[in-house]
C-alpha cells in the first residue's frame, strides 16, 4: 500500500522535507536495489551478444561495439532531460512511467530485423534506464543524514549484482533461445517489476515551486558552476568507467576466438568474477558516511590501476584474467558510491540533479570506452586493450591527486 506523505515545497535552493516523510524500511531498499539492478541490466545485456548480433544482422565485428555505444547515448541523454525530473515531480510517478516505456522499447527490440531499427530501440532502452538514477535519489531523499552513504551503497550493490547478472542471464539466454530472447525476458521481468513497485512504493517529491522544466535543466548547469565536488567527482566518473567499459566491451573478442572458443554462457560466467564490487560498494558507503570518502577513493584508484597488469596475461592463464577483474570491479565500484556519497552531501535538495549531471560523465566515459576498446582491438589485439585501459586508470590517479583538495567534502 501506499503511504501517506506530504509533498514538499522548495524555494530557492532550499528544501523543506514534509514533516510525514516515508520510513526507509529495508524491505523498501531492498526493493529498490532489484529494481536499479534490472534497470541497469538493460545497458549491459548486450555486451555478451555483441558477436551473435554481428553475425545475425551482417555488422562487421569492428562496428558492433556501436551498439554498446548508442545505449550509452541514449543514457546520456535520459541524464540530462529526464533525471532532473525527480526535482519537479512525484518521483514515484516518474520511475514507473520510465520503466513502463522500457517494456515497450524492450520488446520493440526483440522484434527488430534491420541494424539500424536496433540501434533505434536499444538508444530509447538506454534513454529509459536512467530510471536507475531517479531510483537512487529517491532512496538518498528517504534516507536520515548519517544513512544517506549506506542506502546508497546498498542500492548500487544491486546495480552491480544487476551488471553482473544481465552478461550472465544474457549469456545463458542468447545459447539456448537466441540474442532477441534476452531483450524478450527483460521486458516481462520490468513489466513485473513495475506491479511490485506500484504496490509498495510511497510518493515522495521534493518539488520546486514555481520553477520550469527548463529552468530546473538550466540550474544543473548551475550546480556544476557553484559545486566543485560534482565537477571534480564527474570527471573522475568519466575516467574510472571508460576504463571499466574498455574491459567489458572487449572482452567478450579474445574468448570467442577459435583458441579459446567460450560459449556466451561461459563468457557470462566471469562476470561472477566482479562480485566483489557489489561488496565494495556497501563498504564504501559507509566509510563515506564515517568521512572517509578520500582514503578510499586513492586506494580504490591505485588498485584500479594494478589491475590490468594480470589482465595482461590473459593468453597464458584465465585465471590472471578472473584475478584482475576482482580487482577493477571493487575498484570502480568503490569510486562510484564515493562520488555519489560526497556530492549528495554537498546539496541534499537537488539530488536528482546532482546525480543525473554526475551520471551524464559516466555515462559519457562508458561510450567512449566501448567505442575505443574494440577500435584498438582491432589494431592491437587484446594488449593493446590493456594499455588503453592502463592509460586511462593513470589519468583518473593522476586527476584525483591534483585535484583531491577541491573535492573535499564535510560528511
């Protein structure tokens, strides 16, 4: 059932949360973190899938990674001109209007013949997703102060388990009924998703009195004049997910090769191998809530770096591959609840904003990180997959090490 709530009232840049606000039980975060998780596994589901697509619709193995790359558009710009939404309007409404949508741009894709009609209808299934980040704002404007790093936290364990368990299922699901059976499944699994939601989820909005949609668009821009840790946090983002996606893309080319020859179902399997960042993300929380956002993320980044090296020898042993992807995904998933963590911190009343203007970064990395990896791999094979992912680990260290003192944020 719904609870009764009191929507709130901002004027300003401040916010007044009704004095009837919604108890975050655990039930309804947890409810929350499946919900983010199957959102997200629409972005990934297809990284799996990249060589049966290619080889179904007659895409060049270079040009498939373009798939990949136009859902991260599409996620872009869902950041830009639907996230802030959850600022204006009831959030509630928002997330099952989005993950509604995504049902029908879900099954449009199973259904499509032509490259380009996919590429169509998996742009709109990333515009739909970042449902995912109205999900976490709306978990972080539920959450006391002191709690706001933990919920966090553990609704981005779902995401994660979500991102490892869509190139597992998809995996699984394209070898014994095809690519477009995956996208098939996605689709009743959001369709359910959207009746439990509407069971249980309360309405909650931190509106903006008299304010218009393109004024809220245009006060993101704001944030980001006024609020250095969003701008330093987004950039980091950027770089930390270019260098998670420069892996996931790729990887899927040197296993399929006929020396290696794994299935898409065992391909999927390594994705159990980053389970470790749903771990690090709760533990990140919370050591965001106890102010110590900075030491985790240096080591995080330092770790991020070292993990491509066993990555590296993936020809002489899979085992070295498995070893370095535990490292990356407890890496980039500890940089990321940090990020979200502190820049919540810095304006509790714009989270939707915040979030979404963070999530433009990110998602902007994770496209250019798939457009680039299976560039290079082309060219360089899997070590120079590698070295880009090493170059672009080195740069996010070194931005953090310049820049650590202007993100700083009393937590």
């Amino acid at each position: 059932m719904n609870t009764p709530t009191e929507t709130s009232s901002c004027t300003g840049h401040e916010c007044c949360i009704g004095h009837n606000q919604p108890r975050l039980t655990g039930a309804l975060v947890l409810l929350l973190a499946m919900t983010a998780g199957l959102a997200v596994a629409n972005v990934y589901v297809a990284q799996p899938l990249l060589d049966s697509m290619a080889h179904s619709l007659g895409v060049a193995p270079a040009r498939i990674g373009v798939v990949v790359t136009v859902t991260q558009i599409g996620y872009a710009l869902g950041l830009i001109f639907l996230v802030p939404l959850g600022d204006l309007i009831d959030q509630r409404k928002l997330i099952l209007g989005q993950m509604l949508l995504s049902v029908a741009f879900l099954t449009f894709a199973s259904l499509v013949e032509r490259f380009a009609l996919l590429l169509a209808a998996l742009a709109l299934v990333g515009l739909m997703a970042v449902v995912v980040q109205v999900v976490v704002a709306f978990g972080a404007s539920l959450a006391a102060p002191a709690e706001q790093g933990r919920v966090v936290g553990r609704i981005t364990s779902g995401i994660v388990l979500g991102i490892l368990l869509a190139r597992l299922v998809s995996g699984v699901v394209s070898d014994l009924a095809g690519w477009r059976a995956v996208y098939a499944l996605s689709a009743a699994l959001m369709l359910l998703m959207v009746m439990l939601l509407g069971l249980r989820m309360p309405r909650h909005s931190l509106t903006q009195a008299g304010v218009s949609y393109w004024a809220l668009l245009g006060s993101v821009v704001e944030l980001f004049l006024t609020e250095p840790v969003l701008r330093a946090r987004a950039v980091l983002a950027m770089l930390v997910f270019a260098s998670f996606s420069i892996l996931w893309t790729s990887l899927v080319l040197p296993l399929s090769v006929p020396d290696i020859g794994y299935s898409h179902t065992q391909i999927g399997l390594f994705g159990l191998a980053g389970i470790a960042g749903a771990l690090a993300a709760s533990q990140a929380g919370r050591r965001a809530d106890q102010g110590r956002g900075q030491q985790t993320t240096g080591v995080a980044l330092v770790l991020l770096l070292l993990s491509w090296i066993p990555m590296a020898y993936l020809e002489a042993s899979i085992l070295w591959l498995v070893l370095g992807i535990i490292v990356l995904d407890f890496a980039v998933q500890a940089v990321h609840v940090t990020n979200q963590s502190m820049i919540l911190a810095a304006r509790p009343d714009a989270s939707s904003r915040l979030i979404g203007g963070y999530m433009v970064f990110y998602s902007l990395g994770s496209a250019l990180g798939a457009v680039s990896s299976t560039t290079v791999y082309g060219w360089a094979g899997w070590a120079g997959v590698c070295l880009l992912g090493a170059s672009v680990s080195m740069a996010a260290l070194l931005f953090w090490s310049f820049t650590r003192s202007g993100m700083s944020v009393h937590l």
